[in-house]
C-alpha cells in the first residue's frame, strides 16, 4: 500500500462534509492506494488545465497526484471540485 497525504484543503473539506460520505470516501481512498486496478472504472487521468488524477465516489469527486507517495489534494462535489 502506498503512503497517503492529505493537503489542508481536502481535509477540511472532508471534515464539514457528513461522517458517513467521508468515510467512504476515506475507504475508497485507502482502496485505490493499496489496489490502483479495483477502481479503474472510477479513476480518469486526463484532466483539463488541471495536473493528477480523479477519483469519483458517487457525487463526490477527489483530486489526487499518484506518484510514490499519493497525495489527496482536493475532496469537494462533482461541480465545483474542478474551479
């Protein structure tokens, strides 16, 4: 499993949002870090203007650089996670 980070921005974003969604979203983070091929349906590489990967977890989309270490870097609703 990879080490994961998070940016101040995604948690604070995962702390005002209901426990429940950040736990599953947490959950599915944690997934995609250990076994990156069990969500390849869910995760978009191409990005426009916008460097990294997306990870979408019902309405909810999660900004995430994947290197050696993966770096969550935004949690935020479909809309307005990619301004």
């Amino acid at each position: 499993m990879k080490p994961i980070t998070y940016s101040r921005t995604a948690i604070k974003s995962l702390r005002r949002m209901p426990t429940n969604i950040s736990a599953l979203i947490v959950s599915k983070i944690e997934q995609y870090a250990s076994d990156p091929a069990s969500l390849a349906n869910k995760v978009t590489t191409k990005l426009k203007g916008r460097e990294g990967i997306r990870l979408r977890v019902g309405d909810w989309r999660v900004i995430m650089d994947d290197g050696v270490i993966l770096d969550v870097l935004e949690v935020g609703p479909r809309g307005s996670v990619y301004d």
